[in-house]
C-alpha cells in the first residue's frame, strides 16, 4: 500500500497532533511541537489515555471510538472505499464532525467550516424512513461521524427547523429512533433524561417526535454549545473506554462491558480523582449517578455511555448523562450490570450500603457517598410527579428509590 499523508488533528483551532498510519489498520498520533510548547508534559489533551508528550503513540483505540458499529461502520466504510478496520481512511473522510472537539482533516477546518441543508418535514420523515437501508444518512458531502449502533442521524438546529450537517459543519442534536424490540423505550428514555435534568445529572435536553409512524428523540448534544447568534462551538470530551484505553470490540465485541474487560466504577474514579478540578465534587456526582441508575434500572451504563468532559487542558468532570434507558423495563433486555456495584451484578440487590461500600473504594468518606445517594434518590422521588413519568416506570423508579433510602 502507497504510503498515506498525514493527518492533521485540531483542537479549538490549534492543529495539537498528527495522525499517521503504518499500514496494519491502525493509528499512531504524534502531538506537535505547538502543543508541546504550550502545555505541560503529561497533560491529557485529547485523551486521559494519550498523554502529551514528545513520542508517537499507538492511538487506534481512541480514534476507533469516534466511529459507529456495526451495519452504520459497514455502511460508512463501503461510502469511503476502504474496509472497516481501516481507522485512519474512515476519519480522513468522515473525521470532521465526531464526539468532542477534535476535528480530524487533512487540511485546515477554518478554512471550510461547512454548512446546512435545510429539511422539509417530508424530507426529513423520509430521511428517518429511510435509515435502516442508509445508516446516520450519511451522502457523499457528509464529514460525520458518531458512535453507536442505534438507528441515528445528526442534525443541526436552524432556527424553528431541522438541517442536515454538511462538509463538517458542527452538528447540534442526535436524533434516535426507537428499536422495534423494546416498544415505548424512546418515551420512557426522555422520560428518564427530564429526571436527570430535574435532579442535576444532565444538561441534555430532549423531545419526542414521530416521523414517517416511527416515535423518534432527540436530544442536544451535551458536546456542543449553541451561542445567541447560532455559532456552535465543539466542547471536549471521552468516553471511559477512550480514557482508559479499551477497546469496546475486544471479547466478541463486549469490550465496554467490565466483564468482558471494559472499564470499572472505580477506574473512572480514579481518573476523575486524579485530573478533576474538585475531585471530592465529581466522585459524589459518580455516587449520584450510579444511584440514578440504580434506580431507574438501567443495567446498560457501560463504558461508551458513561463519558468525560475536558473543560480544560489538564482537567475533567463527568459529563451530563445520556443514553439513560430503564432496561429493566424490558424483561428481554440483559439483566446484568454493565458494571458491578460492590461486587453486586443485579442492580434490583444492591443497597444504600453497595453505593457507599463502593465509593469507600475510590477513597471517598462514607458520610459524603451516603449523602450523595440519598440526596438523589430524595429528589428523583420529589422529581417524579412535576417531570410527569410514565405510570409504570414511575412505580418502578418510586419502588427502587424507597427501597434505597430504606436500606
């Protein structure tokens, strides 16, 4: 194979590093010597995983990240020309809008910022109609991506109406729609993101729609920052298994699940405590949302549904919570904890005391966790009635956060 050129990676308008290929499927990046200059040695710039510093790292799990699975990666890398494993080909065509604010091109961004395509209703019902045979409608002008394996597109708000991002136009909503296997799960999903934004987990904002018969969401992208005069501006992020250097398609494709090796409770902890600009303020929001999930019943916060933010070179917080889906809702769903809770792996068995026993592990006193837990199970409960949840779930939800406080 012809060698490629490099490319370039640009931070907030700073090309930070250079993206090369040897060849095999992966990636390395080398950051540069502009990055180097301006920020100390080791500081997490694009990724806890890939700290600054002078030497070519291997940065194919990271990069990997920012594509989707499955059908949606089959999909794009057929549109590309280059097979699947082929990381480096797929961001140089599709690397200008992905999760965070890297934008990964061969050129300059500044120098073509994109623009929208404007959606009738009709066109964008035919749009969502349309996914399963054209996944993240994705055409030959589209620089996009995003992870997952959900039926998705991106789209950006213009004004009143929707648009379609164009030639790596930031985008500003994901909308979603619902798996045919778990019916009603788009409503009980915003249903569960309203409660996180009542009790102060997440910023993300969200509606329901329904287009060509199918109940989509959409939500905001809690990455982008919409200003007044509608500039979008991208904000820095990762998920765990970026940060911590696993791959989600190791094990059969189980990667981001802790027992198939992906990340733990405590491993993001211990990145949260050691590069939070107040550490003892983002292990009890961990503690809060652990007991969030808990008791909505989502056993599927794995390692791509729990993510960082970099508000600044050197620092991170946990990002507001997305994907928030009440699994146990579904009897088919899998039961398992995506990440186990003081050894426990049924989120129905564990207890006020799993929470804090769990916490005691990243070192955090007992008495903050307790106060932690039982603050978010007190106000998802006074959240309940005002939020208007969905009759079941909101039993359920009541049942699990009592029986929390209870223990």
């Amino acid at each position: 194979m012809a060698r490629r050129e490099p490319l370039g990676v640009w931070l907030h308008g700073t090309r930070v590093a250079e993206l090369a290929t040897p060849g095999s499927g992966d990636v390395t990046l080398r950051y540069s010597d502009a990055a180097l200059e301006r920020w100390p040695n080791n500081t997490p710039l694009l990724s806890c995983s890939l700290p600054l510093g002078p030497r070519r790292q291997k940065a194919g799990i990271y990069f990997k990240g920012m594509l989707p699975e499955g059908q949606h990666l089959q999909a794009l890398a057929a549109r590309a020309k280059v097979t699947t494993i082929d990381i480096f080909g797929l961001l140089s065509r599709y690397g200008r809008d992905v999760a965070g604010a890297a934008v990964i091109a061969a050129d300059d961004p500044g120098e073509r910022p994109g623009h929208v395509v404007a959606y009738t209703a009709d066109s964008l019902a035919e749009e969502v109609a349309g996914l399963e045979d054209h996944p993240l409608a994705v055409y030959d002008d589209s620089e996009l991506s995003i992870a997952g394996l959900q039926n998705k597109l991106l789209l950006v708000a213009d004004g009143a109406s929707w648009g379609r991002p164009v030639g790596g136009r930031p985008s500003t909503h994901i909308l979603k729609v619902e798996d045919r296997r778990c019916p009603g799960l788009v409503g009980m999903e915003g249903a569960c993101l309203r409660l996180a934004r009542a009790v102060g987990l997440t910023t993300v904002e969200v509606s329901l729609e329904t287009f060509a018969g199918l109940p989509c969401i959409i939500v905001s992208r809690f990455d982008r920052s919409v200003e007044g005069d509608g500039a979008v501006t991208r904000v820095h992020q990762e998920d765990a298994c970026q940060a911590l250097g696993r791959d989600p398609e190791a094990n059969q494709g189980k990667g981001k699940y802790e027992a198939a090796g992906g990340p733990t409770l405590a491993e993001i902890a211990t990145v949260l405590d050691r590069w939070g600009a107040d550490p003892l303020a983002e292990l009890g929001r961990l503690v809060a949302a652990v007991t969030f999930n808990v008791a909505i019943g989502n056993a599927d916060a794995h390692g791509k549904n729990i993510s960082l933010l970099h508000t600044a070179p050197g620092t991170v917080t946990l990002a507001p919570l997305y994907d928030t889906v009440p699994t146990v809702m579904w009897p088919k769903l899998p039961g398992r904890a995506a990440m186990t809770i003081n050894s426990k792996t049924t989120l129905a068995a564990v207890t006020l005391d799993d929470i804090v026993a769990e916490a005691s592990r990243w070192n955090l006193a007992a008495a903050r966790a307790r106060s932690a837990a039982t603050g978010t199970a007190e106000a998802l409960l006074g959240a309940l009635d005002p939020v208007g949840v969905p009759d079941d779930l909101a039993a359920t939800i009541r049942g699990r956060a009592s029986a929390l406080l209870a223990s």
